[in-house]
C-alpha cells in the first residue's frame, strides 16, 4: 500500500508540473497568481499522500502549514490587484 500511495505522490507531481508549465507561460498576472496556486494544491496533495505513506505526523502538519499560506497569498494577491486598480485620490478631495 505504500509503494502505491508514493507512486500517487509522483503522479500528482508531474501532473503539477505538466500543468505547471502550461499556466505559467499565460500572459497575465492572474494567470502566473493560478500557477502558484496549482504548485501549492499539488504540492500539498503529494506531501499528504507521503505522509499517509510513511506515516509521519510532521509530514501532515507542513501540509497544513503549506494550505493555510497558500489561503493568506491569494488573499494577498486579491488585495493587491484590488488596490492595484483603484485610481489614485488626490489630495485637492480632503
């Protein structure tokens, strides 16, 4: 059951990388933003299968860690573009 929860753990990676590779390459900042997003969900996926297969706690725990980042960077990103956007005020209005 190991070797197969580790060869998913290399599935998923070179899924992520594949599609990795595709959504890199668009134009646009949300697109590179999405890029990001896919290497954290896949990389998150591969470290819970690895650590289903070796049964390591810590394994889970940076997971966790890496899923609560990746919420906080696309809260970020959203901000920023959101800001990003707004047209500047100027002082005259005060």
């Amino acid at each position: 059951m190991d070797e197969f929860l580790l060869s998913a753990a290399a599935f998923v990676l070179l899924m992520v990388a594949l599609g990795l590779v595709r959504v890199a390459r668009g134009p646009g900042h949300a697109d590179r933003m999405m890029a990001a997003q896919l290497l954290g969900t896949g990389g998150i996926g591969a470290l819970l299968l690895v650590g289903a297969a070796v049964r390591e706690v810590a394994v889970v725990d940076v997971a966790l860690t890496l899923a609560l980042l990746a919420a906080f960077t696309s809260i970020a990103f959203v901000k920023f573009m959101a800001h990003k956007d707004r047209p500047p005020t100027s002082e005259e209005d005060s």
